[in-house]
C-alpha cells in the first residue's frame, strides 16, 4: 500500500491516524471518522474478524460490515504471539485514537496493560468500549440492542398501552450509541492538539442509549410543553400523541402536525365551510384537544380518496404541515432523497450493487460518505508504521483535568431539541455558547403549558450557556450580530433552509466577517432537494424517513409507535457537534473555517445502511419486525412477575441456548438435534418463546437479569425513568447529577458526562439562562458599548434583556 505524504485539503480529519478492534456493535464510530478523513485500520486476527460474518447477508457477503468498515484498511495481525504484539505497538507509536471495543481487550493481552500503550505513545487517546463501562455491578454484563433499550429506559416508553413493550426498530441503539462514541474519541484528539496529552476514556454503551435516543434526562419536544420526560412519562406505554396523527389515504397513509393557530386556520379551511369545529376557539392547541378525536376523524374523511402525493402537495400549498408516510423501500426511490443524492451505489461483491446511504453531513457541500468499498482481509498488511504526524510535547497542567473546549466562543441560534443539544454538548466541553434569541421570534422549546418564564427542558438543554436578545430583524440588531460573528469561532443553526440567508446572514457575508468562522446548518430534509423547505417537526421527518412505518407490531395493522419518541433530535445535536469539532480540526492545520450541514432524516437513513443496502438488493427485507430478528433465536420481551414487569432475552449463539435451557430447567432439550444450531431454532420460535414466558412469568426482571448475566446470557430488565435514581450502575458511575435552578421548585435530575476519563473534567452545571438575560454582560464584555449605548438600543428594540424571573424557595 502506498504511504499518504500530504493532507487532502477537504476531509476534516486528514493527518489523523486510527487504530480500531471492532465488536460489531459500534464500528460506526470508526467509519464516521473514516468518512471525515483520518486513517483507520483494522485490526484482525489472521482468520478474520467475526464482524466480515455478521448479518445481514446478502449470497455469502455481510452487509453490516460492507457499510460499516467502508473507507477503512485491513491489517492482519495475530494478537496471540509476541511477534504480533510488537507490530501492534510498533503501529501505536504513530497512533493517535485506539479503539477498542473486542472482548478480551487489548489491554488483557498486553504486559502492563494500559502503561505499555502509554510509554510507546503517551499523546494516543485510548477509548474503551464496552456494553456497560468498565467499572460497576453491571461491568461483566453482555447485551444485544433489546437489551440495551430496556435497560437503558428507552423500551418502557415504546409501544401500545396494554401490549408488550416494542424495541425500536433497525440499529437505532447502536448505531446512536457509535456517534456518541465517535465524538469522544474526537474531543480527546482535539485535546491532545491543544496541549499534546493523551487519555483513556471508558465508554459505556448503556449510558449512550440512555442519553441519545430518547433521554429521560434531557431535553424534550415543544409537544411536551417544557416539562421533562420524568414529569410526562406515566406507567404503561404512553398514548400515541394525537396531535401526530396518521391518516389512511388511497395508498397508505399521510402525518399531519397542526400545531400553531396558523396551521389550524389552513387545516380548517381544507375541512371546508361546513365541518362543526369553525369556532375560533378551537385555534388553541388546548380547545382542539377536546374534541380530537372528532377533528382526526373528519380530516379522515377528507383524505381517504386521495393519494400521498396528492396530499403532501395540497397541504404545501395550504401550509399545513402534513408528510407522506413511506416505507423504506419507497425512500429509496423517493424524488427528494434522490435529488439530494441521499444514496449511492456500493459494490457489495463482484457484479452486485446496491444502494447505501451517501453519508451522515456535508462540509463545504460535499459528502462525507463512503469513498473506497470495505477493505479484503489483509488488504493493508504491507502498511508502515512511518508517518508523518510527528509527537507533541505535553504541556504542564497543574490539575491535568480540563474542559477540551474552553476558548471556544459559539453564536447558537439552534431552536427545540435538535438546536438545542448541539449547544449545549459544546458548552458541557467548556465553550463559550452564547444563545442568540428575541420574544418577537420565541425558540419554541420555550414554550410551556403554565407560561412559566423556564421549564425542566429548557434548564436541561440550556445549560452552561448564556443568552443575549438581538433582533436580527433591524438593521443596528444586525449589525451586532455581525460584531458578534467577527470574535466567534462557531455559529449553529437549524431553521428552515435559506433563512439566514434572507436576513442578508448567508454563507458568503459570515465567512467574509470571519474567514475562520465554523457554520453549521441543521434542517428537518437537507438544505436542497424538492421539500427541503418542509416544516422541520420530528414526527413529520420520522414518517418521510420510513422510520415510522417501521417502529410498528408486524402483526397489527395502524400500530405505529413513534409518536411520543423525540429521535432523531437528541442525534442530530451529537453529528451537528461532531461536525463542528472535525471543522475546528481542520482549522488548526489550514486556518479557515467551513461549514458543516445535516439532514435530520439522513440520520435515521445513515443509521440503519445496511438495513437500507439489503433493502436494495432484497426488496422487501427492510420491514416491522417487533421483538425479534433473524439472527438471535429466542429473542424477546418476555413477562415477569409483577404488574407491567418485563426482561429482554437475546440468544445469538448456540453456547448460549445452552445456558438458557439450564436456568429455565429444560436441559433435556440440550439432545434434540434440530435445536442445536440456529436455523432449528428459527423453525421452532413460537415454541421457544413459549417455554421462555412460562418461566419467566414467575421470576422477577432484576432477579432473571442476575441469573441469566451469570451465564453469560444477554438480557436485561426493562428499567423505567422513576427508577434512574436507584439503578446501582448509574449510581456507581455517576451517571446522574443534581441541577439547580432559581426558577424551578426543585432540584432536577440530570446527565452527567457522555464518557469516562482521566483527563476532561465533568461538565459544569451552571443554569440555564432565561430569554436575554445575559444581553447587558456580553454587551459590554465583547461589544464594548457603554450603560448609554446599550440603554438606546434597547429603547429601539435591537437589543433586549430579560423580564425579572419568578423565584422559586
């Protein structure tokens, strides 16, 4: 293999060299930053890596590692032998991330462990994954994606009410769950530019999945009224939101989110002069709730004779907000992700192609996706250890704890969740996020039932942050935004596309104030394409994206169940933050900024390739598939003892049925042959679920778990939100902290870190601000106006500060 001698000038993470042992679990991680440029290699043993075999198949090949090892080299080495051990160090000295997620851990096989890694390369950031941490009661604990999703609290909020709990659907656990990974791995690089110091971060897939499909201790949709999701998370699973309705149609089914007056007044009028809700009352989001059932139930009979298509139109140009709900096969054809060139052609072997989603952003408007098919076994063994990333001397840090991204200065203009988590995951790291807002044009994560001036969303999503009110609208509140973007380092955004620009903020005006200047954008479709300029509501993209369409029981007819979910929002605001921190990398090496853009709906595309690429090449595969997959029999949400008590079972491998007919007291069935290997046990499902139910009907969830984890046996309770607090793996590891706010009667429950490490100190918990109540202080601090100035230019509505806040004792 050719040695690479210079930067590509595009890819953010040129020069960066990464060292990967994958478990198929999160190997996303490494593609991620395989597709922003750095250099990754595979480690395998010399009969392969166990993932090249990982379903889905397609004649023989594995579609998972097709899409998830794409861009990255193969090196052959034999872990097992001393020779093999000193070409892996040998490789680390020029290393500056290793990943590693195999089980035993490369640590387990080096003398010395984690010092001999640290004396061949004391700058490398090492990350460690593993399913639940590293340290803890549950740190020997396996899982498959049930597992996680009920263990994490994701599973008790996802279904029917009075039916079994639904996993979400496709590889939304790990594939969340690698994107955070991957921006950890980012912020020690970032780091180890800063000062040249490496670490070691103990990544814990279990709080990945707690903290970025559906947080309980985050922020939450506009739908929930700023409260968060503790205070509107009852027992059982939640009722579909009926706000979020899906409507038969001639050929399927369309979602509409007729939330605001406006929307109502243009959904009304579609009803026509006639149907009984005209009063003006029922404008209110409150009134209409009264007599939902009725409204749904009449703009039912309104479309039942029309197509998708004929109504996604109608309600444009209506603008009601409505999208088509398609199926995963129908996204692949669909006129707007193809316009986007949101899928591309990927060989998956000699004469078969199919179609793969084209990457998770753009920067500087190209595709950070897959550029070179998945490496053969060994392709790379002839790669030198020579390169061209020098050392870096580390500077003396008197606590050798810091915050990566202090000196960082960030304009957020993000709104909801989506907006909102991009910031504060940079203000957790130390930057200094300044949350540009006004009461004319209120973020809508704001608003709240009771009118309270804060609400637990927004103390959990604001954090750290301060807040300055500027009319963008006037031409002095313009041109202190402009002064603003001529001192920062990031602006985040994510209106609708083209917004910015239509107050004369486009692209070409910011980076002429600040050719450093890091951009990025955020919309609900892309900022191109036929419906790039839809309105960016989280049930709308879910349904345009074939996720809800899938997120269903197969064999209930109209069971959707994404309607109270917030993904992909709480994602988004991790692959905005990491494109942010792979820009900024980049900056240090050319001294220009860029910009980074995200689609909402690729995520969940992006998130589920090889779901998509087998879609591609066996039509129909990508479908509602509840509880169960092809490759893990029994696999299952099981009832246990108790009222709504149930424990997610999963069984991939045949040592591991083994275990599980010993605990339930069925070793006789260890001699029937058609049972002894996988596809037996496809044949005989229904019975297998059956003999698991009738004993775990009997045992509580937390004692099963204990058992079953004791034989190596993935399975894991379904843990509830209310339960977060006494979760003895949280507790050991920190996972929660304690926020306070002046405006809130109590003190609220909230996430800690997004990883483990012996150098990035925790974040701050300073509150969240209120609308503008930091205007007057930046005001002076960075725009250097005087008590005067200021006084004029709030007096003319440029400038805003805050209303006094209600204390709360």
């Amino acid at each position: 293999m050719s040695q690479k001698t210079d930067f590509d000038p595009v890819l953010p993470l040129s020069g960066m060299r990464v060292i990967e042992l994958s478990n198929g679990k999160t190997d996303m991680a490494g593609r991620l930053l395989a597709d922003l440029g750095a250099e990754v290699l595979l480690i395998e043993p010399p009969e392969g890596s166990a993932v090249r075999r990982l379903p889905s198949m397609h004649q023989d090949q594995s579609l998972y590692f097709a899409t998830h090892h794409a861009n990255k080299h193969s090196v052959v080495i034999d872990l097992t032998t001393a020779a093999g051990i000193e070409r892996f160090l040998s490789l680390i000295e020029t290393c500056d991330l290793l990943i590693d997620s195999s089980r035993p851990s490369v640590l387990d096989k080096l003398d010395g462990g984690g010092e001999t890694l640290k004396q061949r390369r004391p700058e490398m950031a090492m990350l460690s994954i593993t399913d639940f941490g590293l340290t803890g009661p549950y740190r020997n604990y396996s899982a498959s994606q049930i597992v996680h999703t009920a263990m994490a609290g994701v599973l008790s909020r996802s279904g029917m009410p009075g039916l079994t709990p639904l996993m979400p659907p496709g590889s939304l656990a790990w594939e969340a769950a690698a994107i955070q990974a991957a921006f950890a791995g980012m912020l020690a690089y970032w780091q180890r530019l800063q000062n040249g110091r490496g670490d070691h971060l103990d990544f814990s897939i279990h709080e990945a999945v707690a903290q970025t499909i559906d947080p309980g201790l985050g922020a939450t949709g506009s739908a929930n009224g700023g409260k968060s999701a503790l205070d509107t998370t009852p027992a059982g699973r939640p009722q579909p939101m009926p706000l979020y309705p899906i409507i038969p149609c001639l050929d399927g089914h369309v979602r509409l989110c007729v939330l605001n007056p406006r929307q109502w007044s243009a959904m009304s009028d579609w009803l026509g002069a006639e149907h009984p809700y005209r009063d003006p009352a029922f404008a209110q989001i409150g009134q209409r709730m009264t007599e939902v059932a009725g409204i749904n139930a009449e703009i039912g009979r309104l479309f039942v004779g029309y197509s998708k298509q004929e109504l996604v139109l109608e309600g444009q140009k209506r603008g009601v907000p409505i999208a088509a709900l398609l199926t995963p096969g129908e996204v692949l054809h669909d006129e707007h992700f193809q316009a986007r060139k949101a899928f591309m052609p990927l060989e998956v072997s000699p004469g078969i192609t199919g179609q793969v989603p084209s990457g998770y952003l753009e920067i500087d408007g190209v595709r950070m996706g897959i550029r070179r098919a998945a490496p053969t076994l060994g392709q790379s063994d002839g790669f030198s250890a020579a390169w061209f990333n020098p050392r870096v001397t580390a500077v003396d840090i008197p606590d050798n704890r810091i915050r990566p991204l202090a000196g960082v200065r960030v304009l957020d203009l993000g709104v909801i969740v989506a907006g909102a988590e991009a910031g504060r995951l940079l203000a957790d790291q130390g930057a200094d996020v300044i949350k540009v807002e006004n009461n004319a044009f209120p973020d809508g994560g704001r608003q709240s039932m009771s009118g309270d001036l804060m609400t637990p969303s927004v103390a959990l999503g604001h954090r750290n942050k301060r807040s300055i009110g500027i009319n963008l609208r006037q031409e002095k509140g313009l041109e202190l935004f402009k002064r603003l973007v001529a001192q920062s380092d990031v602006i985040l955004s994510n209106f609708k596309p083209g917004t910015l620009a239509s107050l004369g903020l486009g692209t070409d005006v910011l980076l002429a104030l600040n050719p450093r200047l890091v951009m990025m954008d955020s919309s609900a479709l892309g900022n191109t394409g036929p419906r790039s300029r839809s309105m960016g509501y989280g049930p709308l993209v879910r349904a345009a994206a074939g996720l809800t369409s899938v997120w269903r029981y197969p064999d209930i007819e109209g069971s959707f169940s994404d309607g109270v979910t917030v993904y992909p929002d709480h994602v988004a605001g991790r692959i905005a933050a990491l494109g942010v921190l792979a820009l900024l990398i980049r900056r240090e090496r050319t001294g220009h900024g860029g910009c980074v853009s995200i689609s909402q709906a690729e995520i969940f595309l992006n998130g589920n390739a090889e779901h998509f690429l087998r879609e591609s090449l066996q039509p129909g595969s990508f479908i509602a598939r509840g509880n169960q997959s092809d490759d893990r029999v029994p696999e299952g949400v099981y009832p246990c003892a108790g009222d709504d008590q149930w424990c997610a079972i999963s069984i991939e491998t045949d040592e591991q049925f083994k275990s599980l007919l010993n605990v339930i007291g069925r070793p006789d069935l260890l001699k029937d042959p058609e049972l002894s290997n996988l596809k037996g046990r496809r044949l005989r499902r229904s019975e297998l679920d059956e003999l698991v139910t009738s004993f775990s009907r009997n045992h509580a969830p937390h004692e099963l778990t204990k058992r079953l984890q004791e034989v190596q046996v993935p399975a894991g309770f379904m843990q509830r939100l209310t339960e977060y607090r006494d979760d003895p793996q949280f507790q050991s590891r920190d996972f929660i902290r304690t926020l306070c706010h002046e405006g809130l009667p109590l003190p609220l429950p909230a996430e800690n870190r997004i990883v483990n490490s012996l150098h990035m100190l925790d974040p701050e918990l300073r509150p969240a601000p209120y609308v503008s109540e930091h205007s007057r202080e930046i005001a002076i601090e960075l725009l250097k106006l005087s008590d005067l100035q200021i006084d004029e230019l709030l007096a003319s509505g440029d400038l805003e500060v805050s209303r006094a806040p209600t204390k709360h004792s």
